[in-house]
C-alpha cells in the first residue's frame, strides 16, 4: 500500500483516472536500469525518481569532467572528478527519498550484462556508443526486457523502445553495426547543451507509459527531433524475424568486440604522472580529433587521430613505452586493440579514464 507520505507527494498522479493509486504502486515496485548517467541519463533519473519508481539502478564508469556540466545537470563544478554513478545517486536521493538507488560504477560488458540487465524490469539507454547499445539489446532480447533507447548527435535526437510485447529490436532497425569513423560520440563532435533534456524527458516518458501500461508506446516507431527547426518525425519499422533472432549467445560479438575482447593493458592518471616524472616517460599518443588535440592536449602529446590510425599505424615505434590517450578512455582502448592485432605492438598502455581524468595541459 501507499503511505501517507506517498499519497501526498504522488497527488497528483493519484487523480489521474489513467494512473490512481493501483498505477502508483505500480511505479513503486518498478525497478529499473539506467545505464549512462551523462547527458540522456540525468533527465531520465530525475524524473523517474521525482514519479515514484521504486528502485533505479545507475550504470556508469566514468567521473564527472568540466566538460560535461554544460549538458549533465545533476552534476555541478564541486561534483569535477567525483564519479557519476554515486553523484547522481545521492542527488537522486535527495530528490525523492522515498525511492531507493542502486549504484553501478562499472563499465557494462560481456561479464556483468546478463547479471545488471536481468535484474530490473525495464532498461533505459543513455549511452554514447554503439557497442554498449548493441550488447544492451542482445542482453535484452535474450532476458525478455524493454529497452528505452535514446540518442543524440549535434543538434538531433531519437527515441524508441525496442522488445516490447514482442514489438521489434534494434537491431530490426540498425543491423550493421557503424565503423569507428561513423560513429562520433559527444565528446568529438559537440552537442546543444539542451538537447540531452528534450529527448532524456522523452525516454522517461516512454519508460513511465511502459511501466504503467498507457498510451502507445514507441515500439516499432521511432521518434525524431531536430533543435534548430523544432521539427519532430516518427518513423515506423518492422520486425525482421532474422535480426530479432539474434541476441546473446547467438549474435555475431563484433558488433560490441570492444566489450568482449581481453582487457588490454591500462594504467592510471596517477601512475602516468609518476612516469611523466622519472627518468623514462613514455611516448604520448592522442588518438582523439585535431580539433580536439587542438583545444587542449597533454604536454609532449603526438597527435594521430583514431580515424587516421589504419593509415598511419607505420608512425607508432614499435620499442619504448607508449601510453595512449583519448577523452575518457574508449577510443584508445580500441586503438590499442587494433595495433596489438594490426602490427603485433606489445609496448602500448591505454589511459584509464582519459584525459578527463588526468586534467588538459
């Protein structure tokens, strides 16, 4: 049953004849998996929490950077390098006290997917990266879980909601996986401050209609929005038998094989500096885009862009201890990956956390 306490904050829900309090208690046993606490996830975490859901699960690896505050808004200037998973926890519960919180700070692989996913009822997409989305639908259609995806990229946002009531996947809609090349995050191209807001606020929306069973959910729609027209489309697409056979397990694992691959070899912004600091610092090797190695990059820093590598993998030595960097750490992880397989290059070592992490010079 509701408390008082509840039936007072949720009022207005409650009087909502579509909602009333069996909807409340529905919200209230609800659990459900945010994965990305950045731009898509703080609109969705806090009005999630704000309706009543019971228990959020909060997915995300990385620390607050400056950088994010501008989009990121459960986060301010004193939350810099504080990780986002317990930030936002605790900002959550501050909100609404009433619900509780479960955080994650790991980075969402081949080795916790089924656990995380198979422990919530519904999961909410706030990632950046196709890998993730793809290992998050495979994990999903394998445990029977929605899955509220959401994206971004400048000025331009879309929602849907993928394996719902045997509705269609993403990969129905997406079934080749982007290039590296294809596929910029935030971080390398920008992104409207407000954006993340207009289709976070969407997706906690669509995740709300699916708990509480109104309306008619994006399944086999997708919603598209453009900031600098104020235009919205909705596109419709249907299940493809063959894509949505493919799951965990039976799906091809290139699509996320960053996320399944070996670890490779990492250090951290703290043991960079020490080595920065002795007799025999490493090569430095940005692998973000010029203009972002313009903007700001660490001091003695080489730049060869990811997207550039293939072509210009003869330029990394082959001998001496090289640590590769990017903005929070996935680009050079893949580009460690791919010297290691491309050229047999045993002396690389990837920046945990990214020059995010470690500070610009």
């Amino acid at each position: 049953m509701l408390t008082k306490e509840e039936k007072r904050k949720y009022r207005r829900h409650i009087q909502l004849p579509e909602i009333g309090e069996a909807g409340q208690l529905k919200l209230k046993a609800a659990r459900v998996l945010v994965v990305g606490a950045g731009g898509l996830g703080c609109p969705v975490l806090q009005y999630l929490a704000a309706a009543g859901v019971g228990t959020l699960g909060i997915v995300d690896a990385d620390v607050v950077d400056e950088s994010n505050l501008h989009r990121q808004i459960l986060y301010g200037p004193a939350d810099v390098g504080r990780s986002k998973a317990e930030t936002a926890a605790a900002v959550v519960a501050r909100l609404n006290p009433l619900i509780g919180t479960e955080v994650h700070a790991v980075r969402l692989d081949m080795g916790n997917v089924r656990a995380l996913v198979g422990a919530y009822d519904v999961v909410v997409d706030g990632t950046d990266n196709f890998a993730t989305r793809y290992l998050l639908n495979d994990a999903c259609v394998l445990l029977g879980r929605p899955l509220v995806s959401g994206a971004i990229y400048k000025f331009e946002g879309q929602v849907s909601v993928f394996n719902f009531e045997g509705g269609p996947t993403y990969r129905c809609l997406f079934p080749v996986p982007p290039g590296a090349a294809e596929a910029p995050n935030c971080s390398a191209t920008g992104v409207l401050g407000v954006l993340p807001g207009v289709v976070g606020t969407a997706q906690a929306t669509e995740t709300l209609k699916v708990l509480l069973g109104l309306g008619e959910v994006l399944s086999g729609r997708l919603w598209l929005f453009d900031a600098l027209t104020f235009a919205t489309r909705t596109l419709r697409f249907a299940r493809r038998p063959e894509q949505a056979a493919l799951y965990l397990g039976t799906a091809d694992p290139a699509a996320y094989a960053e996320l399944c691959q070996p670890v490779l070899p990492t250090l951290t912004a703290a043991a960079l500096r020490r080595e920065l600091a002795g007799p025999a610092a490493p090569l430095l090797l940005d692998v973000r885009e010029p203009h972002e190695y313009a903007a700001g990059h660490l001091s003695g820093a080489v730049s060869l862009p990811l997207s550039q590598l293939e072509a210009r993998a003869a330029e990394v030595p082959a001998t001496g201890p090289v640590v590769v960097y990017c903005q929070g750490g996935t680009r050079s992880v893949r580009a460690v990956a791919l010297l290691q397989e491309g050229l047999g290059l045993r002396n690389l070592r990837s920046l945990d956390g990214g020059i995010q992490g470690f500070g610009e010079g």
